[in-house]
C-alpha cells in the first residue's frame, strides 16, 4: 500500500495519456475526475477521493441480474 496522499506524475500521465499538463488537467475535467491544479500547472488527484468515489459509484449502480 502507497503512503502517497495523490496520485503521482506517472500514474497521472497513464490516467490520462498526456505529459502536458494543460492537457492533463483537460482529460481529468472531461474524464470527471475530482482534481485541483497546483500553482505549477501541474494536476493534483487525490487518492482518498478516487477511492471514495469509486465506492460511492459501485453503490448507485444499478444490480445487473442474470436470468
């Protein structure tokens, strides 16, 4: 398990495809990935938000049942 609070540089470059970071941040507000951007430009993902969120979307979707 990751001590990391966020997520890091190359974890960030695999979610979304892109070493820019302009366009990172813009893959993250299209992908609808809750995110703040630092002062460099640079894109901070929390993991505690990913992992919440992900629990929260497992909750809401709909049971799939299989006759």
């Amino acid at each position: 398990m990751s001590s990391r609070i966020g997520l890091t540089p190359e974890q960030i470059v695999e979610m979304t495809g892109y070493r820019r970071k302009a366009l990172q941040v813009q893959a993250l507000a299209e992908m609808g990935v809750p995110h703040i951007v630092r002062r460099d430009g640079s894109p901070f993902v929390s993991r505690a938000v990913l992992n919440n969120g992900l629990a929260i979307e497992e909750e809401l979707a709909p049971a799939t049942w299989i006759a």
